[in-house]
C-alpha cells in the first residue's frame, strides 16, 4: 500500500473542501487552516503551494490569508470553450473506435447518474459527469488532455452546485443528453452523436454563464 504523507493528505483535503464549498472565504488564514485539518503548518504550506501553483484554485496573498478564488465571467467563458475545442477533437478521432466495452462504461456511468439524482446528491453527480466525459478523452489516450479536462472540472465544480442547487431540472436534463448520446453511439448514427456531444456542452456553458 503505497504511503500517504501529510502534505498529500493536508491536499486532497483542501481541495476537496474548496471544490465542495466548505471553506468560508474568501480569504482565510493559514492557521484557521492548520485548527481545521488538526495539521501542522508545513505540509499545510506545501498544500497550499500546489493549490495555488498547479490548480490555481487560490491565491496566497502576503500577511493576509489565502484567497479562494472565484470564477469570472471570462474565465468561464474560456475555460468552457476549452473544454469543447478538446472534447470534440478527441471525439472526432476516437468515434469509429467507440464499440461495446465503452458503451458499458458509458451506460453504467449514466445508471449511476439517475440514481445520484434520485438522492439529490449534486456534487456526485457532477463527479460521475466528469467523468463520463473523461472517457472520450481516455479513449484518445492523450495525457496532456486529461490534464487540462482535470484541471478546468475543478476550477467550476463549486459553480456548477451552486448552479445545480438553483436549477436541480438542469440535473435530468444532462442525464437525458448522455442518454440521447449513448443510444447515437449504439446505432453508429456518429455525427449526430459528434453534434449531440457539441449541444450539450453548450448548454452547460449557457448554464454556467447564467
């Protein structure tokens, strides 16, 4: 079993509390951080670097406090049409070789996002539409991709419950999309699944910006 060590831990736990809203910011100080987590400030520090470096999540302001950050209007605009430049070439190279073991992937992914919407369970669901999408970019194996998909689901996971939260109808609405676009797949229609994948996220970048 492969060894965790503080700061990894101090991390994953900082994110997962920033993505999920349960840091009252915006700014807050390292030692509210330190009581919080019960750990210690090194790793806490060293958390907070790649927090700030690699997932520019916050920001560490000098003698103030760290920063949550906040997405605006532009950032959101640019990072979904980054994330549709690259999902839609992915799928473009990959669509003739989608076959049965990914429609079972795909399909298990969509059981498990109506059962998700059943429990009201928002920020899961968001989790399993991640990575629903994910799978056309792992299909095309490109790391590079799967960096940058990764790192643009965290900057609007917080968003996107706040969003949900407000609009829970948007949640069957996605649902349904994955439905209507794995049954295009099934039947080899491609391009009306190519423009179906095109569709839906544009309408998460409608919501989004709303």
């Amino acid at each position: 079993m492969e060894k965790k060590y503080l700061k990894d831990i101090a991390y994953e736990q900082l994110k997962e509390m920033i993505l999920l809203g349960d840091i009252n910011g915006p700014i807050i100080t390292e030692q509210q951080l330190v009581d919080m987590l019960n750990i210690s400030r090194t790793p806490i520090r060293d958390a907070l670097q790649r927090l700030d470096n690699n997932d520019n999540l916050i920001e560490i302001l000098p003698k103030r406090g760290i920063l949550i950050k906040e997405l605006s209007v532009k950032e959101t605009i640019d990072l979904m049409d980054l994330r549709l430049a690259i999902e839609l070439f992915s799928f473009s190279k990959i669509r003739y070789s989608l076959n049965e073991h990914h429609l079972e992937v795909l399909d298990k992914l969509v059981k498990e996002q109506q059962v998700f919407i059943n429990k009201n369970e928002i920020s899961n669901f968001i989790k399993s539409d991640i990575e629903y999408h994910k799978v056309f970019i792992g299909i095309y194996d490109n790391d590079h991709f799967l960096k940058v998909l990764d790192n643009i689901t965290d900057r609007i996971f917080l968003h996107g419950i706040k969003i949900f939260t407000k609009n829970p109808e948007r949640l069957e609405e996605s649902y349904n999309d994955h439905i209507l676009l794995n049954n295009y797949i099934r039947k080899k229609e491609l391009d009306k699944a190519e423009r179906m994948l095109e569709t839906h996220i544009g309408k998460g970048k409608s919501l989004y910006l709303s």
